[in-house]
C-alpha cells in the first residue's frame, strides 16, 4: 500500500459499523435522556461528574469518529510512515479495538443513563482489561514508529530497542489485561486500587528495560 495517499479498507468499513451502533442508539434515545447525564464515576462507583444531553451527544459522536479519523490520518505524516506497510493490518485491528471501546463506553453511559441496572465499575475495568490484552497480543508486530507503541526516549533512539521493548511489553501486557477482567469481580474499591497497581507495573517495567537496554547497547558500540 502507498504511504503517499490515503486508502480506504475494509477494516474503516467496520470501524463505521461500529461508529453507526452507539450513534443510532443515542439519536434513537435521545429524547428519553435526563437533561443532565452522568459520566464520570469515583472509585466506589458513584456518579460524580455530568454533562448537558445535548453536549453528550456531540461530544460522543465526535469522539466516535475523531480517534480512529486521526488514527488514519496520522500514519501517513509520521515520519516513519514507510514502517507502516510493515504491521499494516495490526495498525487496522490497534484502530478497530479503539473504537470498538470507546463505542461500548458509550453504550454503557448510554443505557446507565437510562435507568437500567448497570455496573459501570465492573464493565468499565472488564473493557479496559480486554483492550490491554489485545494490545499486548498484537504487541510485538508494532514497527518503529511515532504515534503507536511504548514510546519512550530510548525507544525512540534506537529501533533494536524499540524490538525488544515491544517483545517484553506484548505478554507483559496481555497478562496484565487479563489480570484487570478478573479484579473487575472484586468489591469495587479494592479492584480500582489493584488495577492502577497492576497497570503501573506493566506501564514502568518496559520504560525501565528499554533504559537499561538502551544503555547497554550503547555501552557495546
């Protein structure tokens, strides 16, 4: 594929699909919102933060199509675009499993919203231990590049770290993932403090193996 001018695949056409679900769902129910909806939630659960329906709606909708828009469009003005043909499709399925969280998200505000009975906590740390573990699954196919992966200093400076990095990080990752689905069983306090303990350890131990690394290869030079 040209890294010179934008094409379209069919990993956009289902990317649309997954755009066109919350949005219709939201247009559908729009009318049977409250006037102010909630969005943000503490750690025990509890709303404590709301927007206006109308801003909701905008705001959601242009989320849906701005992360995987920009996504597209990014690849062809990094400067390591000609990388790009290299992991193209896992690049796709990277934008397709943002979507698709972000779409799922707003389902579940949506339906919270609504007065249905929604564990927002529990679904909230299931998806976001899901799209680690499928992160972490497609970790290691991810080419040097600007936009996408662990970028770190070190990383970025020399792309033998940047392989090696992304080969520690990918299982690193995926058990992490797996490891937040099953705290999101958890009474809701303690699966919160577990998961940001879970998810900083997987976040700083390939920041510090790509310095040390990075270290050591150029000590060898």
């Amino acid at each position: 594929m040209s890294t010179s001018k934008m094409k379209w695949n069919k990993y956009d056409f289902f990317i649309l699909i997954i755009i066109l679900i919350p949005t219709g769902l939201l247009v559908t129910f729009y009318n049977k919102l409250p006037n102010e909806l909630a969005t943000h939630f503490g750690i025990s659960g509890k709303p404590n933060g709301y927007q206006g329906k109308i801003t909701f709606l905008l705001f959601n909708i242009f989320l849906l199509i701005g992360v995987p828009l920009l996504m597209k469009v990014t690849r062809y003005i990094d400067p390591q675009k000609r990388n790009y043909d290299k992991f193209e499709p896992t690049y796709d399925i990277f934008r397709l499993i943002f979507s698709a969280f972000l779409s799922v998200m707003m389902i579940t505000l949506l339906f919270y919203n609504l007065g249905h009975s929604v564990n927002i906590q529990m679904i909230i740390l299931i998806c976001i231990g899901i799209l680690f573990m499928f992160l972490g699954n497609y970790m290691s196919r991810i080419r040097f590049n600007y936009t996408i992966g662990i970028r770190t200093p070190w990383t970025l400076a020399n792309e033998e770290v940047w392989r090696r990095t992304h080969r520690l990080g990918g299982p690193l990752w995926l058990t992490g993932g797996l490891l937040v689905v099953i705290l999101a069983f958890l009474p809701g306090n303690i699966a919160f403090v577990y998961m940001m303990i879970v998810l900083a350890i997987i976040t700083i131990i390939p920041m510090v193996y790509s310095y040390f690394l990075f270290k050591k290869l150029d000590h060898q030079q």
